[in-house]
C-alpha cells in the first residue's frame, strides 16, 4: 500500500475522531431546539462550566475561593486535597441538573409562548452569566482535567501499520489519538440512547409534541415545566461530556466555550432537528476540514483552512438546501 493512501487513510480516521468532539456539543443545541424551538446560544459555555465545575470538585477548589479572600483578606483555597473521578462526575451531573432547574425558574418559566428571538436574546445573556459566574467560583486559570481517560496516540496501532507501507518506504505508522476513540465509543452511546429516548418512550414523545406547540402541549396536560427542567438537564450532561473530552485534549480554559461556534456549521449541515443530523453534520464537518487543511492547504500554499473551511461549507448548505441533510423542510402557505 502506497504511502500517500495510508496518510489519506489516517487523515479521515483523525477527521473523523474530531468532528464526533464537535457532534457532542451539537447534540445538545439539538435537544434544547427540539423541546423549545430555540438556538441556545448558552450550550458552549455549559460544556465550559461542567469542565470549571468538574475540576472543581476534583481538586477540593472552595467556590469563589478568590471572591471571598478579597472580600475578607482570607487565604481559603481548597476544602480537600483531592477527590475521586467517579464521584466528582456525579457531583457536577447533580450540578448540571441544579442548574438547568434555575434556568427553568429563573428564565424560561417567563418566556412561554414569547417569539423564538426573545428565547434566543435570553440564552446570550444566560451564556454571559454562566461564564462571569465561572470565571468568580473557579477562577479564570487554565486548569488541568484527568479523569482516566488515556490520550495520545495508539502505539499498537502504530507499530501494527508500519508493515502496511510498500516495502522500503519512509512511514512510521498510523497516528490515532485514543482519547478520540473514546470520544467516538461514548457517542455512539449517546447518540443510541437519545435516539431510543426520543422515539420509544411516552416523555420523549411528550418532548416533541412540546416542540411543535406548546399550548397545545399544555392544553393535553403535559408538564412544560417538566420537560424544560428534563432537556436542559440532559443537555447539560452532554455538555459535561463534551466538556470533559475537549478539557482532557486542550486544557479547561475559557476558550472552550468557543467550541459552540464549531457547532453551528455541523447543525447547519445536519438539520436542527435531526439527533442522527447532528452525528452525521459533526463528521462532515471534521473530514472536510481535516482534508482541506491538508491537501487544499498543501496544493494552493494556504495555512489555517480547517479554521474557515467548515462555515464555508455551511454557507453553501443554506444557499440550496437551508434545512439541512436530515431537517424538516418548512413550508409556509400564503
């Protein structure tokens, strides 16, 4: 096998691995449109939070720690040393969970029935909040995040495909980073559990008849209350997670919650409705700019396409097919 083939291989494989970290993030807006009808503009700074939060716990961090030594010239740091993975990810789910019951309370109760951009102005405004309060529980420093998940690249997988080259050519295996195939394995998970949520059970159908109208949702007496607490928290556990892998790869800092932006050409490609639309839309998105940065970016001497490449993409999606590969096509009589 030439060498040019295994790199091609192993530059799908790669893209493939990314555009699953950007099919988590995506699944959340998918939930949060599906049950409201809005873009949470918030989602990519819950996955930020979740990651703040994560840390937090793990390391025994006191929340506003930095506030209150301010405040009262105190030296207050941490409550514990350290605390196990397993129970820290509990905590920041029942976290996750206290916050989506606070947006339902504090914001969303407010906003029944309002247009669509009003919900969309709240979650901007949700997003600022989120992260100042961030920013004052945890500080602003770029935290470190394991919980046992291995990264770096397979050197099983490497040794296993030097033998693949043509014999006497210069290749040192197949790079694949494994924190990526467990990115991959947990939203396979994922992505089958919503799917089954959402079709087969009575509250998944409660949730989408939420989404088409909610009067007539209230009016047959499903709980929108209920519902909104029930989507946001989950969306909030997805956060978590996509949270937790992009924290393991790049550290938790506040640019994470940018990895929102990434997601929009991924739901703009899959349909803000479709939960497959979502899986499908992230692994367009991460082979296309994982092949333009190489081979575009190699043949016209360009740098940083995967930066650009993915909106691009998207734009012609709107052009000539806005709703997506798997949305539901509107169509408005007058």
């Amino acid at each position: 096998m030439s060498v040019e083939l295994l790199n091609f291989i192993e530059t799908v494989l790669n893209g493939l691995m990314s555009g699953v970290m950007y099919s988590l993030v995506a699944l959340g807006f998918v939930l949060i449109f599906k049950a409201s009808g809005v873009f949470n503009f918030a989602q990519g700074v819950f996955a930020l939070f979740a990651a703040l939060t994560l840390v937090g716990f793990q390391t025994g961090q006191i929340p506003f720690s930095h506030l209150i030594n301010e405040l009262f010239g105190t030296n207050l740091h941490n409550w514990y040393p350290s605390l196990h993975s397993f129970l820290a990810i509990l905590l920041t789910i029942v976290t996750m969970i206290i916050l989506a019951w606070l947006v339902e309370r504090l914001v969303l109760r407010h906003l029944v029935n309002q247009e669509p951009i009003i919900l969309f102005m709240a979650t901007i405004g949700l997003a600022f909040v989120l992260e100042g309060v961030g920013d004052l529980m945890w500080g602003s420093d770029v935290k470190v995040l394991d919980v046992g998940i291995p990264s770096g690249g397979s050197i099983w997988l490497e040794e296993a495909t030097i033998g693949w080259a043509s014999e006497g050519s210069e290749y040192y295996g197949m790079y694949i980073d494994v924190l990526n195939v467990w990115a991959t394995i947990i939203a396979v998970i994922l992505v089958t559990a919503l799917a089954l949520f959402s079709q087969y059970t009575k509250t998944g159908r409660a949730l989408r008849a939420v989404a088409d109208d909610h009067q007539a949702a209230l009016s047959v007496g499903i709980s929108l209350r209920s519902i909104w607490i029930l989507v946001w928290g989950i969306s909030g556990f997805i956060a978590m997670v996509a949270g937790i892998m992009w924290g393991t790869e790049s550290g938790v800092q506040f640019s994470l919650s940018l990895i929102a932006l990434k997601a929009l050409p991924v739901l703009i490609l899959g349909g803000f409705t479709s939960i497959p639309g979502a899986i499908i839309g992230g692994l367009l998105i991460g082979v296309g700019e994982k092949l333009a940065e190489i081979y575009i970016g190699g043949l016209l001497d360009i740098g940083a396409i995967e930066n650009w490449f993915a909106y691009v993409l998207a734009l012609v999606f709107l052009l000539f097919r806005p709703q997506g590969l798997f949305g539901d096509k509107i169509i408005e009589r007058v």
